[in-house]
C-alpha cells in the first residue's frame, strides 16, 4: 500500500492541509501519484460547508464501491469525516479510513494500524491543543505558500458546520509562523498568503503578545518577501489597525476579503453574525479612507429562513454602496446540527435560485464597471504561469486580480514566479487584459 492518490474538495484551507498530509505521507514512505487507479491508498480531503460540496465525495466513492475498488484502501479526511464519523462506514463499506482535520498529526499511526490489517481505523477527537504543524509540507506551488495561523472557529453562525468541523480557534505562535516565513523566504518563495477560518480572530498565545495586524506586518518585513495575503476576515474583529499596517506596508497586498452574508440587519441577527450592516459599513468606510486604494470582496448567502424580499433588496443595495471587486454568492444550505434548523420560514429552492441570477448579474454589471476603470493603468503581477492556447502570460495584481497579457515574442525567458509590470489594455467582468510594459 505504498501509492497514494489524493482529491481535495473545498476551501484554501482544505488545499493547505493536503499539502501536509502529502508531506506525512511521503515522510512515511509513500509515493504520489495521479490517478486514483494507479494508487493503493485513495485518499479524499473533503469540504461539508454546503450539501452539494458533501455529496461530491458519496458521488466519488460510489465511482469504486465494485470491481474497480478492489484491493485499495479508501479513506475520507476532513470536514464530511468529522461531521459523519462512523456513518461513513455504512454508507459506504469500503472505506477504511476516516480522519477529522484536527487529528491529522495521528495519520502515521493512523497508517501503520491500516498496514497492520486494521479494516476501520478513525481519527475524530476535536479535543486537540494542537495546530497541525509539519515541517514535512509539499508546496507544489514554488513561489506562492500559504500558512495556517489560526484553526477551529469559536463563532457560531446559525447556518455554518465550521464550529462543529474543525472545532475549537488556536491561534499557533508568532514565533513559529515568522519561523516558517523565513524558512519559506529562504527557499525562494515571495508570496505568503496567511490561513485561517477568522484569520484576523488571531491571538498570539506567547508570551510575545501580537495582534494579527502586527502579525501580518511581521510577515510582511521578513526579507525576501514581496506580497502577503490573508483570508478570511471576519467583520466582527476585523479592527482599524489592519487598514493602517496595509498603508504602511507596502509588501502586504491591498486587497481585504470581508464576508458580509446579508445587507439586512435582521437577517445577520438570525444568522448571529455577531455585527450590523452600520458596524460592517464603518469597516469598509475604513478601507475606503486608506491611503492606498484597496479592493474589497465578499461572500454573500442568498435566501436564508426569513429572508424577506425587502430584506433581499438591502443586500442588493449594499453591493451598490460598497461596489464589491469580487462576490463569492451562495443559496442557503440548511447544515446538520445547525441552529438555523430549528428557525422557521425555510425558502423553496427556486425562490433562493432567483434571488442568486438576481445578485450575480448585479454584481457582474458591477465588476465590469470597476475593472473598466483600471484600462490604460499599469499594474504590477506576479506571474503565474503561461496559457499556449492565448499566448499570453498569466499574472495576479496585488489587488488579486488576473491580468493576463502579452510579453515580447523574442524574449524567451520563463516569467513564471517573477513580477513584472503590465498596462491594462482590456477590462472583462473576472479577469483583465493587457500588455507588458516592455511591449
Ligand atoms: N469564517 C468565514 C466568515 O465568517 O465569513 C467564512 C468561512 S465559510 C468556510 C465560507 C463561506 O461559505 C461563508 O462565508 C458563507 O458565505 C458560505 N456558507 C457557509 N455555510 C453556508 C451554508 N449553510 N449555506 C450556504 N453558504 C454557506
Ligand atoms: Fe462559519 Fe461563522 Fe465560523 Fe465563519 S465565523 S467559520 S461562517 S461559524
């Protein structure tokens, strides 16, 4: 059982935490490889937020429940394994393996009991001091790596698995996340994007004390270090201080994502998100009075128990204030174990489908504006890769938009990695167009 195959589902998150479970796995003698039908061990590290998101592994596993799963071992990692437990083993039987993000420092053990016979082997205790750390993690990407700060969330919106997922917030030290910059820095990478599912609920547990925005600031003067980035905010703790270290600095992105989840107050009282839509306002007010221009996005669910229509309109009125760069939009999911549950009025599924064409098409018209404004400036990118199909090089401004652009012919270097600048020479609703400034 010595090749594994592994799908992720899901969040930054969940992508950040498959690079330590490939990193273990690796560690203990096992080799990688592409396709589930050339592994021994499949391994699927899954997301719970919406039910659709849940299914996709039953869809998957279903795929090998015969024939074609014979003589491999399955096992299910992350959020629907912490969420369904031993459930998993009835619904499908030939799983061997079931393992909650907050028990992955167990995966060895874990693993030997599997190689010794073991037919159910689980990991589910959420009653864990540890942030999974491993100095083993696979970064496939070698210019851009991100880094957990925080894990767990101690909120608890009405409609969200999160809490009951990935258990109680612990914040890792400053000392071990400036450590792991600087190893980073030194291996060549130039971007950081900080993790958490509240990054900025950070609480420096030693005796050192930082707030996230000294945290981020830290991050971003480690030498070598270009641009960091940071997801998720949450608008309840997201203070000024955070706005003025991205003033200060240039090297941390101007780009703050701030899920507001409804413009109507009194839906954000039922979801107990903690804030109103004034208190999420001044926020933004914030970033809009910062010295550098910063983009602003968001997540949006549309059709929570209640939503009335009016309520609905304020959500769209709010995009219009605050003239979002991007918007992440949902349909509420009812989720177990949730106390969104227990609430009355649930929304048929068409009426929340014709809210989210509604809010999408706002916001598309929205973006279309806004990436408008941005032709004929120059903006400097992080390259990313090359598309043969286009020609062009693929590149990321701070603000975290795609621009892709042409780069002189006859230069044949490999951009990939480097930054460069690029004039903008065509705006799309998600992605810009342009030319390096070489051109
Ligand atoms: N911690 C972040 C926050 O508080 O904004 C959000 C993390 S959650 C993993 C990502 C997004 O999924 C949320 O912002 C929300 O819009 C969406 N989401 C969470 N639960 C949902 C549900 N039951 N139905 C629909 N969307 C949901
Ligand atoms: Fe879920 Fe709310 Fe926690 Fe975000 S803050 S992870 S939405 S419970």
């Amino acid at each position: 059982m010595k090749n594994f195959y592994i799908e992720t589902f899901g969040c930054q998150m969940n992508a950040h935490d498959s690079e330590k479970v490939i990193g273990t796995l690796v560690s203990e003698g096992y080799s990688k490889v592409d396709t589930p039908e050339a592994a021994d061990l499949v391994l699927y590290n899954t997301c719970s937020i919406r039910d659709k998101a849940e299914q996709k592994v039953f869809h998957r596993l279903q795929q090998f429940k015969r024939d074609a799963g014979k003589g491999k071992t399955f096992a299910v990692l992350g959020c629907v394994a912490q969420q369904e437990g031993e459930r998993i083993f009835e619904k499908a039987p030939h799983v061997s393996m079931v393992v909650g993000s907050a028990s992955y420092t167990r995966l060895p053990e874990l693993l030997v009991q599997l190689e010794a016979g073991n037919r159910r082997v689980t990991g589910l205790s959420l009653d864990t001091e540890d942030t999974f750390e491993t100095p083993l993690t696979r970064r496939d990407n070698p210019y851009r790596a991100y880094i957990t700060i925080i894990e767990g969330c101690d909120k608890s919106c009405a409609y969200c698995v999160v809490p009951f997922t990935r258990g109680p917030e612990r914040s890792r030290t400053s000392e071990s996340v400036l450590a792991e910059t600087r190893n980073l820095a030194a291996a060549g990478y130039t971007e950081i994007q900080l993790l958490g599912q509240n990054v900025n609920s950070y609480h420096d547990p030693s005796p050192a004390g930082f707030t996230f925005a000294q945290l981020l600031n830290a991050v971003g003067q480690v030498s070598g270090i270009r641009r960091v980035r940071f997801t998720t905010s949450h608008p309840r703790d997201f203070t000024k201080d955070i706005i003025d270290a991205i003033d200060r600095n240039p090297n941390l992105c101007n780009h703050v994502h701030l899920p507001v989840q409804s413009g109507s107050s009194s839906v954000l009282q039922r979801m107990q998100r903690l804030y109103t839509r004034d208190e999420y306002m001044r926020r933004i007010e914030w970033m809009k009075a910062a010295n550098r221009n910063i983009a602003i996005t968001t997540d949006v669910i549309v059709g929570f128990c209640g939503e009335t229509e009016a309520d609905f309109e304020q959500t769209l009125q709010l995009l219009d204030e605050v003239q979002y760069d991007s918007v992440f939009s949902f349909k509420y999911s009812k989720r177990p174990n949730t106390p969104a549950l227990s609430l009355d009025d649930h929304l048929p599924e068409e009426e929340k489908s014709r809210r989210l064409t509604i809010l999408q098409e706002k916001q598309r018209g929205i973006q279309i504006a806004r990436n408008s404004e941005l032709v004929g400036t120059v903006q400097e990118v992080n390259v990313e890769g090359f598309n043969k199909a286009t020609g062009q090089w693929i590149g990321r401004t701070s603000h975290n938009r795609t621009l892709n652009f042409s780069h002189p012919a006859g230069d044949a270097t490999n951009l990939s990695g480097g930054y460069l600048e690029a004039r903008v020479t065509r705006a799309g609703p998600n992605s810009l167009v342009g030319e390096s400034v070489l051109m």
